[in-house]
C-alpha cells in the first residue's frame, strides 16, 4: 500500500481475521496490507480484478 492509515486495535485484529480467513481459502501467505486492499477493491467494484492479480502476485 501506499499509504499509512491508523486504526483502532479491534480493527486491526478484524483484519488480521480476514488476512487468516484468506489465507486459508487460497492457500498462500496474505498480509494485512492485502486484506485491506481486498475490502477497497470489495467496495470499488474491482474484486474480479483483484483476485486475479493477488493470485499472480503470490503465485
């Protein structure tokens, strides 16, 4: 990411869950950093897209 964003605790652990849930669903190491970028592309209408290139990125 290219920007720093500050969040509560909670939220953080929130994220960690997802980055976990992610993790275990595609079966390859993904960081907090991708579980926000997974929600960003989630809330833009860019999900396909984005799936696509995590799946490259980690491949």
């Amino acid at each position: 990411m290219d920007k720093v964003i500050r969040v509560r605790e909670k939220t953080y652990r929130n994220l960690a869950v997802l980055a976990g849930t992610m993790q275990a669903e595609h079966g390859f190491f993904v960081s907090v950093d991708d579980a926000v970028s997974f929600l960003l592309a989630k809330n833009s209408g860019k999900l396909r897209d984005f799936k696509k290139n995590l799946r490259k990125n980690k491949a």
